[in-house]
C-alpha cells in the first residue's frame, strides 16, 4: 500500500500543471478576508501568518505557517470568499493551484486525493489537540506548545530550531494572554537554555520538557 504521508512533490507536479509558483515579500498581501475563494496554497518556503478582522475592527492572528503546509482550501468546502487574510512574514515562496485544477485531480486520481485527505486530518487533529490545549493547559505550556510547533521540532530530529521575528503581541494573542506574560516566560525559558535569541529566535528540543511536565 502506497504512502499517505503528503509529498510536496506530488502536489507541486499537479501545481505546474495548473497553478503558478510566485515569491512574496515580508508584509506582502497573499490573499485578503473577503478575496475570493479560488485556490488552494503551498507554502515552499517562508513564514506566513494568517489574521482575522472582527466587524469591530479588531484585528487577531490565529495562525502562523511554515514551509510544507497548506492554507485556503477552505475554498473546497464551498466557501466563496476568504474568513482571514494570509501575509509574509518574510519573503515566501508559495505555489498557487487553482480550485477548478485541485478538484479534477482530487476526482481522477486516487493516490493524490488519499495523500491529501490524510494530511487535512492528520492537520485536524492537530487543531483538536490545540483546542484541548487553550482550555487545559496553563499558559506557559501553551506557548512552549506553540514554540515547539512553529519550530516543527516534533516532526524533526533536529534539536534547534531557527525561528524568523515574532513579535511578542503575536504570541500573546496565540495563547491567550498578556504580553507582560509572555515576557516573563520567555525571558525563564531563556535562563533555562530551552530557547535563545540574538536576532532570531533559537527554539531548542529541551523545551519540550515544559509541555512534558505535569
């Protein structure tokens, strides 16, 4: 039985055949809330992050994405217009393929469309396991949680991880809590040797035994 495990070079074959590849600058729109729902996104390489405006005009980041993942096919469950915007965080490389494209390929071939239903549940799963942990876990588990992740030090044998600028008030609104908090985690997770930082931000495999600990 072949592999469910999600091959970018699969997706990025069908890609060629009906999408584009484009480079984005830090800052740059991908797409904004309300755009069109058309096409779904691959992230090749590059930090994006995608935001949420209330009609009050508060503005949330719900998520932050890294090289290997998709976004927007909310497109495929009959969404006609975007719920958030995606913007680079740094410059990106991102392949775009069309819905109409993606559909077809889902329909005719069966080993991709099992390879990419795989990866949305096994992404679901994970954004399950992320709700548990905002009700559950205590703020400081919940932002090593989401170091960890950003850092893909779960999926890796590596053990460090260089993370691109994130802002302190975009971790907070991650984990649901102050900035001032986040500072004092960070600055004990630093003394601790479980991250660094010196123009970057270095997330090492020992921070782990945060999310580990009871």
């Amino acid at each position: 039985m072949p592999s469910l495990a999600f091959d970018p070079k699969v997706f990025l074959t069908v890609a060629a055949e009906g999408g584009t590849v484009a480079t984005y600058q830090a800052r740059q729109i991908i797409f904004a809330q309300e755009d069109p729902a058309d096409a779904v996104f691959y992230l090749m390489a590059g930090r994006v992050k995608r935001t949420v405006v209330s009609e009050e005009g508060k503005e949330a980041v719900v998520a932050l994405l890294g090289p290997g993942e998709l976004f927007g096919e909310g497109c495929l469950s009959g969404k006609t217009h975007r719920v958030s915007s995606a913007i680079a965080m740094e410059e990106c490389t991102i392949a775009r393929l069309e819905k109409s494209v993606l559909v077809s390929t889902l329909h005719e071939q069966v080993t991709f469309a099992d390879m990419f239903i795989a990866y949305l549940l096994t992404r679901n799963q994970r954004i399950e396991a992320d709700l548990v942990d905002q009700l559950f876990s205590s703020s400081e588990k919940r932002l090593a949680r989401l170091l960890l992740n950003l850092a893909h030090l779960d999926e890796q044998k590596k053990s460090e991880a260089i993370l691109p600028k994130i802002s302190q008030e975009t971790l907070a609104e991650m984990v649901g809590t102050t900035r001032s908090r986040i500072s004092f985690f960070m600055n004990k997770f630093r003394r601790l040797g479980f991250i660094d930082y010196d123009g970057h931000l270095t997330v090492n495999r020992s921070l782990m035994n945060v999310v580990l600990h009871d």
